[in-house]
C-alpha cells in the first residue's frame, strides 16, 4: 500500500469517526425534541382542561347572577326564570322536530 493510499484510508476513517459523533448528536438532539414536544402536549391538554373548568365556572356564576335575588327583585327573578324556561321548552322543541329525542 502506498503513502498515499494510507492517507486516504486516514482521511476516511477520520471523516467515518466525525460522521458517526454527528449522527450521535442529532439523535441525541431529536431525542430531547421529542421529549419536549409530549411535555408541550402534556401541558395543553392540562391548558385545555383548566379552560373547559373555567368556561363552566363562568357559565355557572353568569346563569347565579341572572337569578340573583334581592329583597326588591323577587318579582323580576320569577320574569327571568319564566324566560329561561321557556328558552329550554323551545328549544328541547326545535330537538323534537328535528328528531333528535332521547
């Protein structure tokens, strides 16, 4: 084998070690990506979640708000119901006529 031929296989051994330490670090790399990506997904689920408990808490403080009842407002509160109550009549009717029963 020549000098020359030697050097070669040098020069590609070489470039083979620098090839397989960088093939290392980019799966080391991807590896923490992915990691990272299923703890974002972790944390928007749980994002996600604590919306839909605030939405309803919200929803649940506006519906106790409307029927909010002070010493004047008996007569009132009874108008709001009655209007809530004819909003689900209406529209447990509107599910009816299109068939969507229970």
């Amino acid at each position: 084998m020549t000098a020359e031929e030697e050097k070669t296989i040098r020069l590609l051994e070489t470039r083979t070690r620098q090839l397989i330490l960088k093939f290392q670090q980019q799966k080391e790399e991807n590896e923490q990506l992915l990691n990272d990506l299923v703890n974002k997904d972790d944390e928007l689920r749980a994002l996600k979640e604590k919306f839909k408990e605030l939405t309803a808490d919200y929803n649940n403080l506006k519906m106790a708000k409307m029927l909010e009842v002070s010493d004047g407002d008996l007569a009132l509160a009874k108008q709001r119901i009655g209007r809530l109550v004819r909003e689900v009549d209406k529209c447990i009717a509107l599910l009816k006529s299109l068939g969507i029963e229970q």
